[in-house]
C-alpha cells in the first residue's frame, strides 16, 4: 500500500469521521434505548406489584365489609323474630288474663273462679312474703313473681274498668 496524497487522506477522514459519528449515534442510540425500556419495565413491574397489593387489600376489606353485612343481616332477622315472639307472649299472657276474669254463665263455676283466683292470689302473696322474710334480700326470680301476681290483678281489674 501506498502512501495517500492529501486529497485521499481528506476523503478517508471524512468517511470515517461521517461513519464514526453515525455509528456512534447508533451504539449509542441502541444502548440508551435498551436501558431506558429497561428501566420503563422494571417501574411498569413495580407498579402492577403495588396495584396487586390494593386490589388484594381492597378485596379483604370488601370482604369483610360483606361478611360485616351478612352478619348484621341474620342478627336483625334474629332481633325480628325476638320482637315477634315477645308480642305473641304478651298477646297471650293478656288473652289468659282476660280468660280467667270471663264469666262462664254457670254459677257454682264463676263462684269457684270468683273464690279460687283470690284464694291461690293470697296463698302466692303468702308464700313470696315468707320467702322474703326468710331470705332477707328480693331475687329477680321473686320480683318476677310479685310482678306475674299483681300483672293478673291489677292489669285485670285496670283492663275490665276500661272495656277492655
């Protein structure tokens, strides 16, 4: 090979200065390129991890709140029946009551029931008080007792003096 004469050297300098500086670019470019998709994954990734925890977090407190609802559910179904319940007692007791005052239309029966009521009425009161006075204090099951005593007496007699 030869030696190159000034013009041809010009001419081989340009070219590799015009190949260098594209090819570079290029390198360049790829690298940047690779490294900045790099880098858009790995955040792309971080940011689906972080929505997977707040939707699994979401989830269990949807959830819950679901469970928290059923519950209240079945507990104000329960509370329903109670109240039901209660008021079919208390239509009773009060039906029972009314019973035991009705005259029957037969003599010597409404004067049984005229005699037995305040008869067994006296024997319970009787009885309550000597509990009492022997145990020296009232229980709620003698407060009960007292209250289903003066229920049938006091409620009966408030009860007819209104019609009722």
């Amino acid at each position: 090979m030869g030696h190159l004469d000034g013009e041809g050297r010009v001419v081989i300098e340009a070219l590799i200065t015009f190949l260098g500086g594209s090819a570079f670019r290029m390198v360049w470019g790829e690298v940047s390129s690779y490294f900045t998709r790099r880098q858009e994954h790995a955040h792309e990734l971080a940011t689906m991890q972080v929505q997977a925890e707040l939707e699994a977090s979401r989830h269990g407190r949807d959830m819950e709140r679901i469970k928290l609802t059923a519950d209240l559910g079945v507990r104000e179904i329960q509370v329903a029946g109670d109240v039901e319940i209660g008021k079919v007692e208390a239509d009773a007791w009060l039906d029972a009551v009314r019973a035991v005052a009705k005259p029957t239309g037969i003599a010597w029966v409404d004067a049984w029931n005229g005699a037995i009521r305040p008869g067994l009425a006296t024997l319970a009161a009787a009885v309550v008080a000597f509990g009492v006075w022997q145990a020296g204090s009232v229980d709620d099951w003698t407060q009960g007792l007292v209250a289903a005593i003066l229920g049938v007496y006091v409620a009966d007699r408030s009860l007819a003096k209104r019609g009722k």
